[in-house]
C-alpha cells in the first residue's frame, strides 16, 4: 500500500506541476494576445494621426501636380493678366484673384467692426440670462450651410439691393471725387458688392464668437482696477479689454478671412461670373473659388482644366498662409491665458 | 472755470459711452435680423412646396411636378459613407493626440494642420479627390464623393475626439492601469466611455458640416437626374440639385430648390442644436 500511496502523491505533485506550467503558458499566450493587441492600436492611432498629415500633403501634391500644364504655358504671366478665353486657350488669374480679395475686403471691413461690437454687448451689457440664447442665435447664422445664403441671395437680397441700395449709392456716392468710381454703372443687384455683403453676414459668427471668448478670458482683476479708477463701460472695453485681446481678436478676424476667401457657393450665386477687372463694386466679376464651380465640369481640354486647379492651387496657398498666421495668433493668446 | 470743464470732460465721456452702447445694441439686432430674415424668407418660399411628393417623388424634368426623393437617398447614402469613413480615422488620430503622444512633437504638428484643414476652402478638397479619385478611374462616383465629404469630416472628429479625451480625469487612466488594464483597453473601456457625449457630438457637428456642402460634390459626385444607388455612378444629392434647380429659369424647379433649402436647413439646424443640447447635458452631473 504505502509504496502506491507514495506514487500518488508524487503523482498528485507531478500533476500539480504540469497544471501549473499549463497554466503559466495559456497565461503568457494571453499576455501576449493583449501585448499584440495593445500595440496593434497604439500604431494605428499613430498611424491615423500620420494620416492627417499625409491628408495635407496630398492636397498640395495633387493640386501642384494638377496645374503643372498651365504654370508651365502661362508661367508667372498667368498670376498677372485678366484674359479669361476659353475658346483661344489663354488663361490668366488676375481677375478671380481681384474679385476674391475686393469681396473679402468688403466682408472683413464690415463684419469685423459689428462682430467687435456684437461680443463687446455678450460680454459687458447683455444680462446673463440672454448671454447664451443669444450666444447660440449668432453660432446658427455660422451653421447655416452655403448654398442656403447663395439661394437667398439671387432670389432675395440682391434683387432688394437692386432696387433700393444700389441706385442710392449710385446716385450721392457715385458723383463724390475720389471713391465716385467705386459707385458707378448700372445697378444689376448681382456683383461684387453684393457678394462682399453676404460674406460678411457669413463670417460674422466666426469673428463674434472668437472676440466673445477671448474678451471673456481677460481676468476680471484687470477690469475691475478699472472700473475702479472711474472709467465708463466702453473706456474698460476700449482701453482695457481690447488691448489685452488684441492677439486673439486678429486670430479671430484672420480666421473669417480664412473662410470669406475660400467661401464657394454663397458667391456663385450672387458673383455674375463675369472675368474682369472693374473698378465698380457694383460691377458682376468672379471670384476662384465660383469660377472654379461654375466651370470646371464644363471645361473641355487639358489646358483649361489645369488652369482652373491652377486657380484652386493659388487659393490654397493664400487660405494656407492665412490660416496658419490666425492659428499661431490664437496659439499665442491660449498660451498667454492658460 | 475747471468744475466746468471736468463737467463738460464727464458729459463727453457719459455720452460716448451711452453711444458706444447703442451701437453695440445694434450691431447685436444687426446680426440676429439677418438669421431672422434668412429664416424667414425659407419658410415663406419653402413650405408651400412641402408635401408628401416631395419625400417620395424624383426630380422632374422642367414644366413637370415632382419631388426629391433621389437627392435625399444620394445625401443620405453620401452622408452615411462619409461618416463611415470618416470617423474611425479621426477618432484614432484624436486618441493619438490625447492619450500616446500628448506631448509629442507629432501631436502639436498634426493639431496645427488639423486646424488648417478644418477650415480651409471645400472647393479645393473638390478638386483634390477629382485628381487622386475620379481622374483616374476615368468618371464620376458616388464614392468619389463620400471620401470628399469624408475629408471634411475628418478634421472636425480629430479636434471634438482630442478636446474630449483631453478632459477625461487622469485618476480614471491610472485607476485602469493599476488593475492591470492594458492600455488600449484603459482607452477603448473607460476613456471612451466618459468622453462618449462630446465625441458623439463632434460627430453630429461634421454631420451638421457636411450635409449642407455643395462645393466639393460638384465634381465628384456630379449629379444624376434618376433613380440610383450605385456608388460607382454619378449620384444626385440635394444641395448640388438646389444649386442646379436654382439658377435654372423654370419656377417648378426654382420652387423645388426652396424646398430643397427648406428641408437641409432644418436638418442642419436641429442636428446642432441636438449637437449643443448633449454637451450642454454632459457639462451637468
């Protein structure tokens, strides 16, 4: 008996050994499934993130290697003459690059001021419980999609500008010395000065709620030292606020312009796509982004299609830069205030 | 003499404050008419064309009745490919940003160009995907048109996902690992979860983003007057048919374009305000 009994244990021992070294691999195998796994999604998240880099790299790639036909042909003439012919084959930018900057500076030279205006009465006088239905109202103009103003302003606006801004302007402003030329010519209701207008409806938003946060975030220190010493509302916004905003708010500002210069459809509606260079703001004209809408399915020929990537490269370098100069600005004032 | 010029000093500054007031007043009124009166004119041109044919109806040719029914299923099926193909990638790279490489050189790279992109000009995202998609297999897609639209969804989901994970408690990531949470899984089971309202909201707003964008449909997507699923042809979606309809001379079509803006407005709009109601929920315990 003893001798067997002895086996057993040893046996229930040896057992005992192989169950645990079992149990040592499956869980060193699922440490390692896990392992796998952990650094499978690790990469992929990195690899995502590379993702949106090359994304970026790609766009400038296929727009440079798209326009490479009409940069060779036109060379740097074509960033300085206003021809337009399709049916000749001569190309050049002039005129869309005019009508973009004419129309953004039309955008910028009223929406920033209103937008200023607009956080300046969010900030100091607006009572808390309108702070934030009113905050949201401004957020929804930013939210309603291109093509909603582009119809509303063929249909509505520029036939009320027609009829009632237009003549006006063409009639005091119009006869006035220096800035006469800028009012002339028949009043169509379509043009650049109707398109400058829509923008600056449409980037007001991104100015006003960029101003808003960044006026939100001057300490209250500051302000209240000057309330202290006696000064009016607006002397706190003007002396104290917006100096100390001043970065964020040109980020904010760059930021619209960003988005007046690239806006596609609300333009096209209203633009009159004609390619000249005129003085009159009332004049039709285009803009890139709306020639390229307006153009590129219908245009014939390998030329003609890269010469309007070549439009669409030249807007994605000017956006570029502007982007990146409002980004840096924000960055800085993030880091000022964080 | 000098009480009297401090008072006049005192009045001028009294005054220029109570100016500066109303103007801001204004220029507030200023900014609200113009959504009132956008909203306005929708309503006023739109709804009368509202009806049942609308939703079940095709585009019709000029001088005839119709609806929209396949422009809605095209941006829907645009939408849903855009999202599908959007999403994991920006939520992967924002995950990136938050949890791997917080303090990478990588990750403050790829925020800058993130941000860029999120802003810059959709007609250039057109013309992208035209050159690496639609040139090449030689016509227009509906898919060329989803990864358009995908593009655009991305940098929106990256900037929500890194913003939300970047709030998520760090004693939740160290609670994880200390009972021996893999990391990923720290990631996907815990982090996800408490940063889930606001990501779902990032993905509501690129919805929001994309379901009104026309410019980078015109030349990937095209359009298709008929009935078609394909994503391998051309499809219609509705705001490339308002743009089409509306600068079309026949009232029939001009109606439907309201209609058309009627309808995605609304979209638009409930989707953000459902988009700030979820975070607003979220901020309250």
């Amino acid at each position: 008996m003893e001798p067997t009994q002895r086996r057993s244990v040893v046996d229930v021992a040896l057992q005992e050994g192989v169950i645990a070294s079992v149990e040592a691999v499956t869980r060193a195998k699922v440490l390692d499934r896990l392992r796998l796994s952990d650094a499978t999604f690790r990469h992929m998240t990195r690899a995502a993130a590379f993702g949106v880099l090359l994304l970026l790299g790609g766009v400038i790639v296929a727009l440079i290697e798209g326009s490479l036909l009409a940069l060779r042909t036109f060379g740097v003439g074509f960033l300085t003459t206003d021809r337009w012919n399709p049916v000749t084959e001569k190309f050049g930018a002039l005129a869309p690059i005019y009508g973009t900057v004419v129309t953004s500076f039309i955008a910028m030279l009223i929406a920033v001021p209103v937008g200023l205006m607009i956080a300046f009465f969010l900030t100091e006088l607006c009572p808390q419980w309108l702070r934030r239905p009113i905050g949201i109202a401004i957020e929804l103009l930013a939210g309603i999609p291109s093509i909603i103003y582009g119809i509303w302003g063929l249909f509505i606006f520029a036939p009320f500008l027609q009829g009632t801004l237009q003549p006006f302007l063409i009639k005091t402003v119009g006869a006035a010395p220096v800035i006469g030329p800028l009012f002339t010519g028949p009043p169509y209701g379509i043009g650049m000065l109707t398109a400058g207008l829509i923008l600056a409806i449409m980037v007001l938003p991104f100015v006003t709620s960029i101003s808003r946060d960044v006026f939100e975030a001057v300490p209250a220190v500051l302000k209240e030292a000057a309330y202290g010493v006696g000064c009016t509302t607006w002397e706190v916004v003007r002396y104290v606020v917006l100096p100390y905003a001043r970065v964020g708010v040109i980020g904010g500002v760059m930021l619209g312009l960003g988005r007046a210069l690239g806006e596609t459809m609300a333009v096209t509606f209203v633009i009159g796509n004609a390619h000249k260079v005129s003085a009159s703001l009332l004049a039709p004209s285009t803009t890139i982004s709306a020639t390229i809408a307006n153009e590129f399915t219908e245009a014939v020929g390998d030329l003609y299609t890269s010469s309007l990537i070549a439009l669409g490269l030249i807007l994605f370098v000017i956006t570029f830069i502007v982007l990146a100069v409002a980004r840096y600005m924000l960055l800085r004032i993030e880091r000022r205030i964080g | 003499m000098i009480g009297r010029r401090l008072t006049a000093l005192y009045d001028s500054r009294r005054r220029r404050n109570a100016i500066a007031k109303v103007l801001s007043l204004a220029a507030t009124l200023f900014g609200l008419g113009w959504l009132v009166l956008i909203l306005f004119a929708l309503l006023w041109h739109g709804f009368g064309g509202l009806s049942l044919a609308v939703f079940t109806e095709m585009t019709p040719p000029p001088g005839s009745s119709g609806g929209l029914l396949n422009p809605i299923i095209g941006s829907l099926m645009l939408t849903i490919l855009a999202v599908a193909i959007g999403t994991p990638i920006g939520i992967l790279a924002g995950t990136y940003m938050a949890e791997y490489g917080r303090h990478d050189r990588l990750t403050s790279v790829v925020r800058f160009i993130n941000d860029i992109l999120l802003s810059a000009p959709s007609i250039v995202v057109g013309l992208f995907i035209y050159e690496v998609m639609v040139a090449p297999m030689g016509h227009f897609s509906g898919l060329a048109g989803g990864v358009a639209l995908a593009v655009i969804v991305i940098p929106v989901v990256v900037r929500t996902t890194e913003d939300m994970l970047t709030l998520v408690p760090n004693s939740l990531r160290e609670a994880a690992t200390s009972i021996g949470l893999p990391r990923s899984m720290a990631i996907t089971r815990i982090c996800y979860r408490a940063a889930r309202a606001g990501m779902v909201t990032g993905v509501l707003l690129a919805v929001a983003r994309i379901s009104g964008e026309t410019a980078p449909l015109l030349f990937t997507a095209l359009n298709n007057q008929f009935w078609s699923t394909n994503l391998n042809a051309p499809m219609a979606s509705l705001p490339v048919v308002i743009f089409q309809f509306a600068l079309s001379p026949y009232p029939d079509w001009q109606s439907l374009a309201w209609t058309g803006a009627l309808i995605i407005t609304l979209a638009v709009l409930a989707l953000s305000v459902t988009a700030r109601s979820l975070v607003a929920s979220s901020k309250q315990p």
